[in-house]
C-alpha cells in the first residue's frame, strides 16, 4: 500500500500519527531551546501571592523581576499552580498548550465550516500539527502563555448554535482574564443593536442572538469583577484604578516583540512615545475595523461567503492592532486568520489570492520579528534602520493589509446584496443543531 492510499483509507489514523510526531518534535525542539517558560513561573507566583495574601501589583517574580498585569481574577485562577514543582509546572504547561492547540483548531475549522467531506478529527489534527510551528505558538509555549486559552474561550462562544445558554460566557471570562477580549463584547453588542432595530423594522419581535451573546458576556465579566473584588479588595481597587492605566507596566512599547500599531509607531518614530500619532492611528483602525467585523456579522452568507468567520477575525485583528501591548504571542489568531485565507482561495480559485496566503503563513512561521537587533536593557529598538523596523513590523504590516481585504469584500458584498441583512435565522432542529455551528447566525 502506498502512502497516497493509506492516507485515503486510513486519514484519521495518519493524521493522528503525524499529529503526534509533530508535537513530539516540538516537545524536544523547545527543551533543546531550554526554554524557560518564565511567564508560566510569574503565573505560579501570582498564585503564591494570592495564597499569602500579598500585595498582587507590588509582587515581582523570576529573574527578570517580572510584575503582574492581568486583572486580579487570573491571579485568583493561577492558584492552582502552586502545588506543582516547577519541572511539573513546566510540563503541565507544555501538555496543556499542546491540548489547547488542538481545541484552537478544531474550532477554527468549526468557524470556517471545513471540513465537509474528509474526517473532522483527521482535519483537526493535521492542522494542530502544522500550526504548532508558527511563531506565535512556538512563542506561546516557549514562555508558558495563556493566549491559545483565551483564544480557545472566544471561538468557543462564537462556533455556538444560535439560542446556545452558555454562548457568551467564555468571552466574558477572557474578558476577566485579560481584558483586551473585551472588544468582543462591543462588537457582538453593536452587531446585537443594529440587528434588532431591523427586525422590529421588518415586523418581528425586539431581539437579537448577537445582543443576548454581548450580555450573557458582560455578565460573565461583571462576575469576574465581582468575585475578584469580594475575595481581593485591596488588588482589585488597585488595579482598576492604577494598574489598568499603566499602558508600559508590561515592558517598553517599542520592543521588537509588540506587535501592533504602537510599537511599529514607537520604532518608526524613535520615541517611546509616539502620543497623538498612535492615538489617531489607533481610532482609525478600531472603528475601521469595528465597523468591518459588524458589517461582515450581519452580513448574508449568500452575499459574503464565510461572513462569520471574516467578522471574528477581523474583530480579533482589531483588538491586536490597537492594544497598546499585543506580544506577538498573542498573534496565536494567525491559525484562524491562516485558515480563512486558504479556503477563501480555494473558493476563488484565485493565484493572486493563493499567493497572499502562502506569503501569510510563510512569514508568521519566519520568525522575522527576532532577526532585528533588540535588547531590552539597551532599548537598541529606537535606533532601528529602516529594514530592521520592516522586520519588525511584519505582524502589523499583515494585521492593516487583512482588515483591508475584508473591508474591501464585506462592503463589496454589501453593496452587491443591497445592503440587506442576513434573514432570521429557522429555530434549528435536533439534527441541524449539530451542523449549526456559524458565530451567532441568525
């Protein structure tokens, strides 16, 4: 049997072995690295400090003296940790990432409605095997980050069917966690208003599955508030009155690492703070790409194919490029954004469009941000030549070029569909329920 027949007669089962070999390889590729998972280490430390009833935003942990920037209900999350020793803590870490990798791409084919013939699982795990290699996952589990967590509790609320008890939640707990999933919860709130307004216009009753979701979100975000306030006072008032503010708490903007519109701007203008130029900057892009993610929710399938998952991309893409610190770590959205790319060519069948994706997943796997000279001691950064700030603008570069195609298509779509929203959607039946999976359809 060749291997183009066994991978025809047995796709779950090759995939699973090469699922495997992958993640094995990586496994020893990061040890190799002796990679030191430092943020996993800050986590534990947290927990430490919660447990001993410390000051939570006056801790410092690791060599590296590492402060605490997550609201006070992660801390209260990472409890846990702190009944591992550290090369357990380490290897829990690692498994769980690799587990949340797989969660990561089974939802983001789930968003982009793929696969509809081969075996779902054997998608799954082919897809987990390739992206682990990406930068942003690499770098994720390389410092022992909770981005593919947080991205896993987005795309979990919205791949739900319409009517779904829970959707909504898991945005309001990544909210609680770190905050800039945040913009989630405007957008489905807008995408909830404007929905509404048109069905009472056309007759049906005030109400909308995107305006439940936005406060099913809220609610679960006040509760993280709540409970954090309840069992931590002092950290909480602390932190949203001071710490929330400190924009350069997690380390200088201009690092080759922030991958967003105020680092590029930091490094393009040699100030570590490019003030009205960022702010400017930032509005522009937020309500551009806002505006973008809403009109491609609403959106008619028929019109603007995958039009769900081009709304929660975009919105994602927007939340990156206008937080004032966005890792590149936290490009773990590269996977969904990747994914949606290569079946849009697909279905265009397009060279040109064939090309930008290739390009995409290329530069995301080429580790191009690190080959500039960066130093956080020597803040080397605010001298950047001009190929050394194109480096290390790549993410950005790619953030602003993607909003621009899905503004570009959604408003083309739009304007070809005459501006009508998709229909409501009929209340799903047992079997459909299984296949209705679009982010808050109908």
């Amino acid at each position: 049997m060749t291997a183009t027949q066994m991978i025809t007669r047995r796709p779950t089962l090759c995939a699973a072995v090469f699922c495997l070999v992958s993640f094995t390889g990586f496994w020893i590729a990061q040890r190799a690295a002796e990679v030191s998972m430092v943020d996993l280490l800050v986590y534990q430390a947290e927990g430490w400090t919660v447990r001993n009833a410390a000051d939570l935003y006056e801790m410092r942990a690791t060599v590296h003296n590492l402060p605490n920037t997550y609201p006070p209900f992660a801390a209260m999350l990472f409890t846990p940790l702190t009944l591992m020793g550290t090369g357990v803590l380490r290897t829990f870490g690692t498994a769980a990432n690799l587990a949340l990798m797989v969660a990561l791409a089974h939802l983001s084919l789930r968003l982009v409605g793929r696969p509809r013939r081969a075996p779902r699982a054997a998608a799954v795990l082919a897809l987990a095997g390739v992206a682990v290699w990406c930068e942003p996952v690499w770098t994720t589990l390389r410092y022992g980050q909770i981005n593919l967590a947080v991205a896993v509790l987005v795309l979990w609320d919205l791949t739900r069917r319409t009517g779904h008890r829970w959707a909504g939640a898991g945005i309001g707990i990544a909210t609680g966690i770190k905050l800039t999933p945040g913009l989630f919860i405007v957008f489905l709130a807008a995408a909830g208003l404007i929905d509404a307004v048109r069905r009472l216009r056309s007759g049906h009753a005030f109400g909308s599955d995107h305006l439940r979701r936005a406060g099913v979100a809220t609610a679960a975000f006040a509760w993280t508030v709540c409970l954090s306030a309840l069992a931590l006072p002092y950290d909480s008032h602390r932190f949203w009155t001071q710490v929330v503010f400190a924009t350069d708490r997690p380390g200088d903007v201009e690092g080759s690492g922030n991958q967003n519109l105020l680092g590029a701007l930091a490094r393009l203008l040699h100030t570590p703070d490019p003030g009205p130029w960022w702010l400017a900057a930032a509005t522009l892009i937020g309500c551009a790409g806002l505006a973008t993610a809403v009109a491609a929710q609403l959106a008619d399938d028929r019109a603007l194919p995958h039009a769900r998952a081009w709304a929660v991309v975009t919105c994602a893409v927007t939340a990156l490029m206008v937080s004032p610190v966005s890792w590149s770590h936290h490009w773990v959205w590269a996977v969904p954004m990747v994914l949606l790319l290569a079946v849009e060519t697909v279905r265009r069948a397009s060279r040109a469009w064939a090309g930008w994706t290739a390009l995409t997943g290329l530069l995301f796997c080429s580790f191009m941000i690190w080959y500039a000279p960066h130093s956080v001691k020597q803040r080397v950064e605010l001298h950047q030549t001009p190929p050394q700030m194109l480096m290390t603008a790549v993410y950005p570069i790619i953030g602003l070029a993607f909003l621009a195609t899905a503004a570009w298509i959604t408003f083309r779509a739009l304007r070809g569909s005459g501006g009508a929203p998709s229909r409501p959607a009929p209340r799903p039946t047992a079997t459909a329920s299984r296949t209705l999976t679009r982010a808050g359809s109908g």
